[in-house]
C-alpha cells in the first residue's frame, strides 16, 4: 500500500457536505454497511463488504495484493466516498462530517514510515505540537524507543535525515508509534506495521504495537499472520469481497480455507529459514574454531619465538 503521508498531503478528491458537522467520538465503533466502490461497475473494487469494530476491538484484513484491502482504509480515512453502503463511526456516516474532525479521531502507522528531516523530537512532537517534554519522553518509553535515543550523542535534537533515512527500519516506526500514541487517537490503523523487519525487532514492535491498540479500535492490514493470530475477527479478503471471517482458531479449522493454505504457507518459509540459519551457523563453526585455533598459534609463536 502506499504511504498513507503522501495520501494525506494529497488534493482532497472528494467536499465536506455544505452542514457537515464535526465527528463526535463516544466509543469509536467503526461499521462497514454493504459498501461498494467501483470506477467502473463492471469491475467492481469492492463488492458489499460489511464487518463491524466494536470499540477496543481489533480486526485485521487479509487478502493478496488488489484484493481491496487497501481500498478500505482509503475509504474509513474518506480520500474517496463509497459508491454504494455506507461507513459509520459511534452511528454517524462519515460522509456527513468534517473530514478533520474524521482524520483528527484516525491513527495510522504505515509500513513505509516517512519521517521529517529534523530533530527526533520534533517528529513525535509532530503528533500533538502542544506536547511537553514529559509527554514525549512518556510515549517514547511506551513505544520502546526512549532508551535507543538517549544512546544518539544528541539524544531526542538527533536529526533524522532525509525520509528519516538515518535510522534504521524498526527504529523509524517505533518513532511512529510514538508519534500516533502522541495524538492518542480513538481509531488506530496499522498498515503492514512489521512487514519489513527482522523478527527479534518485529517482535519488540509487536509489543509496542499491542500497547496502543490496548482500548482502541483498531484495523490491522497484515501479511505476516503470526503479527494477527490475537485478533478479534479476520477477515479475508478475495477480488474485493470477504469470503471468510473468523478468529485465528476458528479459521484454521477449515484446512481447505484461504487462510489456512496461507498459514501454512508463510509456517514453512519461517521453518525453511530457521533451519537455513541453524545449518548456517553449524558450518561456519568449524571454520571460526580453525581461526580462532589459528590465531592462537599465531600469538604462542610471537610470545615464544624459536631459537635460530
């Protein structure tokens, strides 16, 4: 998907209503109701697709590449309106209030963190510009970051660079995440948070991501299934319809399901690089005690140089 920051900086493609009032956020219970969306009607992009977040549920999305995922959380952030069905948020349509008070109350973190060239501060502060230095500090720790700033000579007045390129993959949307627990928005949206990373950093993010989900609606667009088997629904997506649903356990007993192939798929690539690494390892033993033995020798001779 593509970076949500530049659909936000984008033209706004669709109006607010001429009486379009703010978003009032009670719960933040996000409802799809039969929603279309196509360009052309003949083929279709999204085909009457209806689930329900209660508030503090997490639902995470499925589906190869094209197979409306994507579309959905443009349509939940209004960069285009549905064509047919409806969105609700706590029971008002979003085609019915101001696009910033919507967005105001939607959290994202994308796959493909872009981030400021300027100071670390400044892009969590980004979040929240009335933040405190306690404030930012506090969601840094919450997002596992605090500890890995304070190590940068400059600490949180590091400069990030170019599209943050000065960090690496894990710490960049760790900054995210701070930043989004920064806004403490109602909705969270999380697009492929940890698709990218190694798994002892996905796993640290993981964590983090499980704390600013904690009492919040959440949306998870995912690859990786193991970052999803907590989830309250699944739903899976095919050519822009859902054609399963359940939790992680209940899908898994269907072995014919889409979900299941696919769990057992990405299951023995995770195997196959586990045993790739172990085997790795194994050979290069031997070599790495021949070299230590090696330079040992080396250093017995040069402390007890022989006699000529």
């Amino acid at each position: 998907m593509e970076n949500m920051f530049d659909l936000l900086e984008q033209e706004l493609d669709v109006a607010d209503a001429p009486n379009a009032q703010a978003l009032i956020v009670k719960e933040g219970a996000v409802e799809f109701n039969n929603v279309c969306f196509f360009y052309n009607p003949e083929r279709p992009i999204l085909k009457n697709v209806s689930f329900k977040i209660p508030k503090g549920h997490t639902v995470a999305l499925v589906g190869e590449s094209g197979s409306g995922k994507s579309t959905i959380v443009r349509l939940l952030f209004r960069f285009y309106d549905a064509t047919e069905g409806e969105i609700l948020i706590d029971g008002q349509n979003i085609k019915s209030v101001t696009q910033a008070s919507l967005r105001q109350s939607l959290g994202v973190v994308p796959q493909d963190t872009v981030l400021f060239n300027d100071t670390i501060y400044y892009n969590i502060r980004y979040g929240r510009q009335s933040a405190d230095r306690t404030d930012i500090e506090q969601v840094a720790i919450a997002a596992d970051i605090h500890r890995c700033i304070l190590d940068f000579p400059k600490g949180y007045e590091t400069i990030v660079g170019e599209r943050g390129l000065k960090l690496s993959g894990g710490e960049k949307q760790r900054v995210a995440i701070a930043r989004n627990l920064l806004k403490n928005p109602t909705i969270m949206i999380l697009d492929e948070a940890t698709s990218a990373l190694d798994t002892t950093t996905e796993r640290n993010i993981q964590a983090s991501l499980n704390r600013i989900a904690q009492n919040r609606t959440t949306l998870i667009v995912a690859h990786r299934l193991s970052t999803i088997v907590n989830a309250n629904e699944i739903l899976v997506l095919h050519e822009g319809e859902i054609v399963e649903r359940g939790t992680h356990s209940e899908l898994l007993l269907n072995p014919k399901s889409r979900y299941a192939q696919l769990w057992r798929q990405q299951s023995e690539v995770q195997q196959q690089s586990s045993t790739f690494s172990s085997t790795s390892s194994s050979l290069l033993l031997p070599i790495i005690n021949e070299n230590t033995e090696n330079v040992s020798n080396s250093i017995n001779r040069t402390n007890h140089p022989v006699d000529v």
